[in-house]
C-alpha cells in the first residue's frame, strides 16, 4: 500500500482499500469533470476520501504542501511560544 493511501485513509476516516478505490477512480476519470462519482463517495467520509484522491492525483503539489503544513505550523508556533 502507497503512503498516498494510507495517509488519505487515515485522513478521511475509511478504511485503506476504499481509499485505493477512491485512487483507481480518480485516476481512471482522467479529469473529467462531468464523469459520475460512485453513490459511496458522494456524502461525509467518502467524500473526503474522493477529494483528497483527486487533489492528490491532479494537484500533488498542493497534496503535500498541505501535509507538510499541518505538521510545520503547529512547530513554528511552538516554538515561538518557547523562544518568545
């Protein structure tokens, strides 16, 4: 199983092979827009599993960017608190 996939799992509250669907599904529309998105990713946890697969696939950058940011922002104001 890819980091990608488990990272999405964990975010999204589902388990990791509905987040490798989620991945397949999102690959396999190629972009398209008007495509129709699977009943279970249409409401709460599939949902957010299905949008951080598409933003992941289509926008790694951003993908990442904002993992490394929930990690780094809560740091910086750690340690702005200690150095004060």
């Amino acid at each position: 199983m890819s980091l990608t996939v488990t990272i999405i799992a964990k975010l999204s509250g589902v388990e990791p092979r509905t987040a490798r669907r989620a991945c397949d599904i999102a690959v396999a529309f190629d972009g398209n827009v008007n495509a129709v998105v699977p009943e279970e990713f249409n409401h709460g946890a599939g949902a957010r599993c299905y949008a951080l697969a598409t933003i992941a696939e289509y926008r790694p950058a951003l993908f990442w960017g904002g993992l490394s940011a929930l990690v780094a922002v809560p740091a910086l104001m750690l340690l702005k608190v200690i150095h004060g």
